[in-house]
C-alpha cells in the first residue's frame, strides 16, 4: 500500500469522524420507544473514537434501545464519545466491555461488572431479561471467560437472556468455518446450557478487514421462543471499525398460546405400551395411499398421532421425587452440566477415533466431577459438626471428658469367683482384662 493511498484513508476517517460528530450535535439522540420489540445492538469499535461516535449516530437511525459493545473507546479508564444522557455500565479498570442503555424506559440492574463481562438484568415491559455481553481476546484462554459464564447462568437459570459479543471462536454452526479449538468450548458452553445460536451461517461476515473475513461475532439467546426473534441482521454499512453492527429484534408481545412448551423424553414413558401403539400408527399410515398432493395432510396426521400416543403413555411421576441435598453446590451443577454435555458429544461421534478421544475426555471429566462430590460431601460434614459444636459446646463430650457422665461408659460389675462383685470401676475393669485375656488363652491351647 503506497503512502499517498495511507494518507487518503487517514484522510477520510477524519472527514467520517468530523461528520459523525456534527450529526450529533445537530440531532440530540433519545431512544424512547414504547412498543413491546426490543431492539439490541452489538459491535466492536476497536477502540476506535471515529468508530464509536458513527455508532451513536446508528443507534438513533436504527432505534437501539440496548448497545452492547467490545473493546471500547476509553479514556482515563471510562468509556466516552456517549451523550450523557445514555447510561453506561463498565467496569473502572480499563474497560473492554460494556453496556449502553440507549432507551431511558428501561430499569436495569447490573449483576456483574467485569472487564470483559457485564451482566444486568432488565425489565422490559412486563418482563426480566437477563443481558450479557462478552469480549473474549483471541490471545488469551476462553476457558476462564466461559467458567465466569457459566457461573452467571447458574445464578439465574430460569431467565430470559440475551448474550452477544466477540467470542474470536470459528465453527460450521455459526459460519461457514471449520470448528477450532475455542469453537469446541463455546460449542460445550452452548450445549450444557440448552442455548439457542441466532446466528445466521449464511450471513455476511461480522469481521472483515484486509487480512480476511470471519464470524467471530455471536447471538445466544436461552429460554426465548424462537417465535419471538422477529429480526436478526449484520448490517452491510461502514462502521469504521474491522467489525459491522449485528442487530437483533425480540418481539414479547402474548401470543394466544400461553402454555409452557411441553418437553416430552422416551425414558419418560411407558415403553412398551408405547412401542405398541407407535407400531400399530405406523400399520396404519403404512396402508394409506399417500402423494405428493396429500403428503403434508398425512404428516400433520402422523404428527398429532405421535403426540397423542406420548401423552397417553406417559408414566405418572410423583411430585417429591427427590429432596435437595445440603451439600450440593454450584460448581457441582456446573460440572454436571459440563460432563452431560461431553456425554453427548460423544454419543453423537460415528468416526471411531475421534469417538475414542471423546470418551476419554468424558471420563477424565467424570472422574474429576466424582471426585469433587466427595469433596463437597465432606466439607459439609465437617461444616455440620462445627455447627453441633457451636451450638453445645458444654454438652455430652464435654461431660465425659470432665468424668461428669461416666455413666455413658459403664461396666457391669463382674464376679471374682468366690460369689463376691467387683465394687470398683478399676477393679471391674482389671477383672474384665484377666477373664479376656485367659479366656483367649485357653481356647487357643
């Protein structure tokens, strides 16, 4: 690249960035929407100010109520080119993250404020929404990033939520990329949390500079309907930075069904009614005379069949299968989480090789998770006998070792024989060492 062609680029961002920042002089921005579509922006800048002050002007244009964002333009160690009137969430420590509210109808509440990590949670209409965004340095380990994930979820299993952020991980699920390393521990985070990947694999790259094309940049939503994800795009427009605007529209308006989605299992069910009436379906349909003109009716059919034979055959499961044991914690529901998730994996391998790795990364897994249970389970158990002590200190121990309850250890007295007891506690414990001992003695000879 020659100097002349340097210096007219340098030349034009600094026209973008002078035209960016007229704009928002002239237009104050204030996102005040009220219907129910919630609309959730993401980009990196890369700490770029011509980048950030573009994306305050897209926010208007694009009626952005929440902007998440990745390596942040700072200055002293705060997040700026933002009106004041936006309230930013960051951490103080030279932030890489963070979470701009844009609409000033929505209370929030932050739960964790990391360097790389923010985690509130919303209310949006008549709903909580648990938001998340990530930056995850392509130079450092994700694994400690995916852990502190994990950790927040646990916290709040049963929300709505919404995470985006640059994860720097390839895979054939999100792209058109092979799966790498870091794919693979996003692929396990994704699948021990039942999490949904927005993302289009046919959409335009989220990374583009002039050293390649990636898709790096992710939407994960959890316990959200698909239904509701009215929109999700990568935005074909200048950002000047070497990422573009991903943007995601979830619609909460009340549908006419209201139920909760019912999950139906194979182990759930009695299995060989089941299999009875499934086969007895299948006879049926099997006689039908089926074309392409009535092919839908028939799956429709089928469909409701199947249904009604599961619900028919379900086993009846009673409500208090299972207390809740005091020792579990956490960590151990993460590591259940994590050893299921590679359990499948594996299962789910043909390829013998890579199925025999898998497994042995499973295994080496298990025994970790078993081992912690036992670790779990004994700290508890010491937890529980320093509570007892605590709570009677002076009690029955104490009372034997002060001789204040010898009763508690008592011989019966035992006769010398010449009809006469022991009177004493020496002499009866003398009495029961000589009769021990001989007795022994004799049976041996």
């Amino acid at each position: 690249m020659t100097p002349e062609t340097n210096a007219a680029q340098f030349t034009k961002r600094r026209l973008n960035l002078r035209e960016a920042e007229q704009i928002i002089l002239r237009n104050p921005i204030m996102v005040n929407r009220t219907d129910k579509n919630l609309r959730v922006g993401f980009l990196n800048t890369n700490h770029s100010r011509a980048a950030t002050a573009m994306l305050t002007e897209d926010i208007e244009q694009q009626q952005i109520d929440l902007m998440l964002i990745n390596e942040t333009y700072n200055f002293e160690n705060k997040v700026v080119g933002f009106p004041n009137r936006f309230n930013k969430i960051q951490n103080t420590d030279n932030p890489r993250a963070a979470i701009i509210i844009c609409n000033q109808n929505i209370k929030y509440i932050p739960l964790l404020i990391h360097r790389d990590i923010i985690a509130i949670k919303i209310q949006w209409m008549d709903y909580e929404l648990l938001i998340i965004t990530i930056y995850c340095s392509p130079s450092e380990d994700i694994s400690e990033k995916i852990h502190i994930l994990d950790t927040v979820l646990n916290s709040n299993d049963n929300d709505r939520t919404i995470i985006m952020g640059d994860f720097n991980a390839k895979s054939n699920v999100w792209s058109p990329r092979e799966t790498d390393r870091r794919g693979e521990e996003v692929l396990n985070f994704i699948s021990r949390w039942n999490i949904t990947v927005v993302n289009d694999p046919n959409s335009i790259p989220t990374y583009s500079c002039t050293k390649g094309e990636s898709w790096i940049d992710l939407t994960l939503t959890r316990n959200i309907d698909d239904r509701q994800i009215r929109e999700w795009k990568v935005l074909d427009q200048e950002t000047l930075s070497d990422h573009r605007l991903m943007l995601t529209e979830v619609n909460f308006q009340k549908t006419g069904r209201t139920e909760r989605r019912k999950i139906l299992k194979l182990q759930d069910m009695k299995i060989l009614d089941f299999k009875r009436d499934l086969k007895e379906l299948i006879n049926t349909f099997s006689e039908a005379d089926i074309k392409s003109e009535n092919l839908e009716d028939y799956i429709d059919k089928f469909y409701e069949g199947l249904y009604l034979i599961c619900e028919i055959n379900q086993k009846k499961i009673s409500e208090n299968r299972r207390k809740n044991v005091i020792w579990w914690n956490s960590n151990l529901e993460i590591k259940r989480r994590k050893v299921r998730a590679l359990r499948r994996r594996f299962q789910a391998i043909v390829d013998f090789e890579e199925r025999t790795a898998r497994k042995l990364i499973y295994k080496r897994e298990l025994a970790k998770y078993k081992k912690e249970i036992l670790i779990a389970k004994q700290i508890c158990f010491w937890k529980f006998l320093d509570n007892v002590v605590k709570m009677n200190l002076f009690g029955i121990p104490y009372d034997i070792i002060k001789q204040k309850e010898c009763n508690k250890l008592y011989l019966n007295r035992i006769s010398r024989g010449n009809g006469i007891y022991t009177n004493t506690y020496t002499k009866t414990q003398e009495m029961k060492f000589l009769n021990t001992t001989f007795l022994t003695f004799r049976t041996m000879l």
